[in-house]
C-alpha cells in the first residue's frame, strides 16, 4: 500500500510525467537542458519538426510548469522550469526507495527473518 506522501506526489507529479511521455516533447526538454534559454527558431533549427507543432509541444510542457516563455523582442524565449523536474525525480526517489523496503521486506520473510 502507497504511503500518503506518494500518493500526494502522484497527483502533483502526474502532469509532468505525462507531458514527458511524448518524445518530442523529452527531445525538446533535452535542448532546453543543454541550450537554453531558447526561441522556437532555435528549437526547430536542424529538425524535421514544423514551428507550429514545437509551439503546440511547448505549450504542452508550459502547462506541466515544465517550461517558462519570455519575450524579448519579437521572440519568445523559452527555458526549463527546473523545480518541477526537481519535483519530478523527488516523487521517483520516493518511489525507488518504497521499492527498496518491500524488497528487503521480501529478504527478510523468505530468509526467515
């Protein structure tokens, strides 16, 4: 049984994880991690993928609060949200370790102890 902590992160985490699950999207945040910040000519340089639907992705990805626009002239540049990332492998650790105690749990009650 999840303990309380988890199943709170699993609400908070959800959305991130589920913007994350496209692969352009991982792509796009990829980028971000290495480039940013970044405009969406910058994003689509060099890729097949059309401004329109890096537009769509990064919307996507805002609303997770994965990613944050700012305008600077007649461009909008765009930068990872790293708390939520943050946030994201948080919940995962928290998981990792659950997994840890059931198996030790496990050990424990084949070896007889």
């Amino acid at each position: 049984m999840p303990t309380r902590r988890l199943k709170s992160g699993a609400a908070r985490s959800a959305p991130i994880f589920a913007a994350l699950g496209d692969e352009t999207r991982l792509r796009l945040v990829a980028r971000l991690c290495a480039e940013a910040p970044v405009s969406i000519s910058g994003l689509t340089a060099g890729s097949d993928i059309s401004r329109q639907a890096v537009t769509k992705h990064l919307e996507v990805l805002a609303r997770a609060g994965l990613v944050r626009g700012t305008r600077l002239g007649r461009e909008r540049l765009y930068e990872l949200e790293t708390r939520r990332i943050d946030e994201a492998r948080q919940y995962l650790d928290a998981i990792s370790t659950e997994w840890d105690d059931a198996l030790s749990r496990l050990k424990r009650l084949v070896e007889g102890g």
